[in-house]
C-alpha cells in the first residue's frame, strides 16, 4: 500500500510572518498536503501558560487524526514543550524516549531533546520515530545514537527537524540503517527558512525495504520551516 508522510517544524503553530498563532492554518496545511502520517516539531502541551495548550490534540479535533504527545521539556514552569506524531491510522502503542545530555555543555543553545516512538495500526504494523536535534554537535551525537538503538524494525520511518545539513558525517550511522527520501528530489531542496531556503535540515528516512515513490518539499510558508513530504509503498 501506498502512504504519504511529511516532516513539519510548526513552531508551536505561529505563523512565520504574521508571528501569531493560528491553529486553523496550520490544520488547513495538513489536510492540504493528503500526508497520513504527520510527525510535528516544536509542538507546546496543555500547560500554565493560556499560550500553552495541548496544540497536537487541537490539530488533531481539526484534522480528523489520531495523535500523540512527546514532551521533550517544559519551559518556564509547567508548560511542556517537544515532538508530537499526528495519523489517519490508529496508533496502537506509542512512548517518549529521552535523548541524554551531553555530559558538559559547551556552547550555546543546548536544551534537551527527546524521541518519539510509536506503532500505526496499518500496513501490519509501521514503527514511526520523530525527533527534533539539538544545535550542537555533542546534542547530535546523543540524538543520533538514541535513534539508532531504536532502528531494530523492518517497516520504520523516522523523520524530523535534524538541525543538520545532508553532507554532516554526523548522520552516518543513521543512512548506514536507512534510506533518505530526499533521493527522490527531482532537483535540490531546502527546508529552512521557509521563506528564502538556504539549507535542508528536515529528513524523512524509511526502512530500505520501503521503497520512496517520491519526495518534495513545498514551497509553503506557514511556519519558519516548509514541510517535508514524501510517498512511500510498503
């Protein structure tokens, strides 16, 4: 069978321009782009803070989907922050695995990261993990080695906001396992800013026994990043 996925940073559904929030559109891209399985960066949960309500179950109502929150942290007090995973499909089990710290942070930009892990009632059953790296490079390596303890399955996607360009030697490891749907550009792509792109930094990887139809990324500013979309058959 045939599945369309996409990769979207949402920044917590404020819209690029007009630096307001607005679950409606961003609802409207997602039933726009026909994806049946969405994995979502920079998501906010239901928390103290009235700008901080659970956006993946209020996408969710808006698009008719399953979805799961992974609180990655909470900022200012009790108001989660993290990944969140959005399906036509039901999601039969889904967990929130913490990415580790690096032992000593040295730079700036470090918060700590998380993966979401989750089965999807189709195809037999299709493991998706979503992800959202740090900046620096000891957070990368952390992220990407709790990627890869969680690679042990035939039908997996894994997708989301890397943080990195596709010549980093940092995802390795990761197209040892995996297949980048980005093969399948017709021609060079970038993610970020969504409005003027200059680098890709948003990935969707598939099992190698998946084959990638194809794969595109939208000229859509919605967000400070445009999806990344690709059709896989499994």
């Amino acid at each position: 069978m045939q599945l369309k996925i996409m990769s979207f940073n949402i920044l917590h559904c404020e819209l690029y321009k007009e630096k307001r929030i607005d679950f409606d559109r961003f609802a409207q891209v997602i039933t726009q782009s026909g994806a049946d399985i969405i994995g979502l960066n920079e998501v906010r949960g239901d928390g103290e803070r009235d700008d901080y309500q659970a956006q993946a179950q209020i996408l969710a109502e808006k698009t008719g989907f399953y979805c799961y929150f992974a609180k990655a942290i909470d900022v200012g007090g009790n108001n989660p922050y993290g990944n969140a995973l959005l399906s036509r499909y039901p999601i039969l089990s889904a967990e929130t695995v913490p990415i580790p710290d690096p032992p000593i942070r040295i730079g700036s930009g470090f918060e700590t990261r998380c993966l979401l892990k989750a089965k999807i009632d189709v195809a037999g059953g299709l493991t998706v993990l979503v992800t959202h790296f740090g900046l620096n490079g000891s957070e990368q390596k952390n992220a990407v080695k709790t990627v890869c303890a969680h690679l042990g399955d035939e039908k997996l996607v894994l997708m989301g906001d890397f943080n990195v360009c596709p010549e980093d030697r940092v995802l390795t490891p990761i197209r040892e396992c995996l297949q980048d749907a980005a093969e399948r550009f017709t021609q060079p792509l970038c993610s970020f800013p969504s409005d003027q792109p200059q680098k890709k930094i948003d990935y969707i990887f598939v099992s190698k026994s998946i084959d990638v139809l194809c794969a595109d990324i939208p000229a859509w500013v919605v967000s400070d990043h445009r999806p990344h979309t690709a059709v896989i058959k499994i």
